[in-house]
C-alpha cells in the first residue's frame, strides 16, 4: 500500500533518491541499489515493484485506478523511476567525461562511499555468528571475481540491448554489484551509453523493455530472499560491497589493453598498484592527498545521508 502520510516533500526526496540511484548507475563499479539501500527506500522499492503483478491487474478491473495505484505504491514508484531516468539522461555525457579525464578522482570518491555504506548494511545485521560471517565472505568473494573479470567487447546487435538491459538491471538494485559493470562485462556499456548519448529512442526503449522485465523476474527472488533469510540476505549484500571496492581502487597498472569497436584502445586487464608504484610505473603524479581527501568526503557524505535518514525516520 502506499504510504498515507508521504507528502509533496517526501516526493520530492524519492524524485532526488531516484537521481541518485540514477547517477550512481551510469558509474561502473558503483550499484544504484547501494544509494536505495543507504537512503532508507530499498525494502520499498522492492516491494512496491513485486506488486506490480496480476493481482494489481485485477484491481484496475474491479476497482478502478486509484485502487490499484495505491496498491502498487504508484506515485513512489512514478517519483523514484523519474528520478533516476532523469538523472540517468541528463548524467550521462557528465560522468564519460570525468571518467575519461579525472578517473583516479572519480574511483577515490567512490571508494569513500562504498566503504561507508558497508559499514551501514553491516550496522543493519543485529548478530554476527558463523552463518552471517559465512554469507559475507562468500558476497566479498563474489563481487571480488565478477570485478577482476576482463571488460569483454560485443557487438553493436540490436536484440542485445534487450538482453543486456535484462541481465544489468538485476545488479542494478543489488547493492555493490554494479549494472554498469555487468554491461562492461557483456560488452555492451559502450553501446548503450553511446545511445543514451544520442538519444537513440528506439535502443533506449529496446534496453529500458529488458530492464523492466529483468526488474520484475529478479525483485520477486531478492524479496523473498530478505522476507525468509533477512540477516543473511543483508550479510551477503555486505560482502557484495566490500568485494566490490577491488574495482574502485584508484591506483591501477594497466597490464593488457584492446581495442574496441571505434579503434580506440582500452585497458583489458589491470592490477591495484600502490600510489608509489602507480607514480613509479607511469611517471605521473598519483595525487595521493586529493584521492584519500575524496575517499573521506565519501565516507562522510554517507554516514551524513544516514543520519538525515534516521532522523526522517524518527
């Protein structure tokens, strides 16, 4: 059901919730499931995107609209997806280009974040004993090898976006598993940013269909997963971000590289290197001090995040 008391203000918050699930998306490595999770929205969405099904269906039949939008919780959902398609859109050319030009700074920021909501899933577990340690390790395992996988290059087929929208969304709102990544993984996050870029409505819409239909195959699982396991279910999330900080780490030697489908060349494999080794290998300055400054800010932006949450909360 929808929320009684959410007024235009708490609207408004999903709208910039959504934003930043949206801007955290277009970021290889960082999940937008992290932000929901960190702002308080996670278990809402999930359940409010699990009753878009038959029996809201039913309701629109026999009970007309107003029925069945609050049932799916219509206007949260409307405020949030807003939100991130928006952010999504228009964050686009924005995060390619301090991705291209500033990636250290970018990575560092990132880390921060990461780290710190770790530190908040894992606040959220009331008992760690030897099953909830197990789970965690086994999500830090996890993420560490789906994030030390080589970047994979496909093709610019149509029918992929569907598939690729499908497969992204379900690490999309897994918090510390980055769709963004996932889409490097296929091969197709270049392709799908390149459409977005140039608003090619037609692949926009073909990957959007396939995020939709991934989000209403994989929520179902997830929200059964925390309705029956709930403090293993927040264990392994805690371990899928704390594997995933192998992606963020800013100091990288770049050990093998290709080249993709516009004849530019990429990094394919690379190794975290310390700022000494970074500077000693590629004879630029690692900028030790604006990294480790970005990864505090991060840190800090989170646990601030978390504390205006408790207060609305409260």
């Amino acid at each position: 059901m929808s929320q009684a008391g959410d007024s235009k203000k708490d609207f408004l918050l999903f709208f910039l919730k959504g934003a930043g699930m949206g801007a955290a998306d277009v970021v290889p490595g960082v999940s937008g499931g992290t932000v929901a999770f960190i702002t308080g929205i996670y278990q809402r969405l999930l359940s409010a995107i699990k009753k878009v099904n038959l029996h809201a269906l039913k309701l629109l039949f026999s009970d007309g609209l107003k029925a069945a939008w609050q049932y799916i919780d219509g206007s949260f959902l409307v405020a949030v997806f807003a939100g991130l398609l928006t952010s999504g859109l228009s964050l686009a050319k924005i995060i390619t280009y301090l991705l291209e030009n500033y990636q250290s700074f970018v990575w560092s920021f990132f880390f921060g974040l990461i780290i710190a909501s770790f530190i908040h899933i894992a606040r959220q577990i009331k008992k760690w004993d030897i099953k909830t340690v197990t789970m965690s390790v086994l999500g830090t395992a996890i993420a560490f090898v789906i994030t030390s996988l080589a970047p994979a290059e496909a093709n610019d087929v149509t029918y992929y976006y569907f598939f690729a929208g499908a497969i992204a969304i379900c690490a999309m709102i897994l918090p510390g598993i980055s769709g963004s990544f996932i889409l490097l993984l296929l091969g197709m996050y270049g392709h799908v940013l390149t459409a977005v870029t140039s608003f090619s409505m037609g692949l926009i819409l073909l990957f959007v269909s396939g995020c939709v239909v991934g989000l209403m195959v994989f929520s179902r699982f997830l929200s059964w997963l925390l309705d029956k396991f709930h403090q293993l279910t927040f264990a392994l999330l805690a371990g899928f971000l704390l594997g995933s900080l192998n992606l963020l780490w800013p100091w990288k030697e770049v050990l093998t590289t290709y080249t993709n489908s516009k004849g530019l060349e990429k990094p394919l494999t690379q190794q975290n290197i310390s700022p000494q080794e970074f500077a000693a290998i590629s004879g630029q300055d690692p900028q030790t001090l604006i990294c480790v400054a970005l990864m505090v800010l991060g840190v800090v932006l989170i646990l601030a995040i978390e504390k205006l949450t408790s207060k609305d909360k409260s």
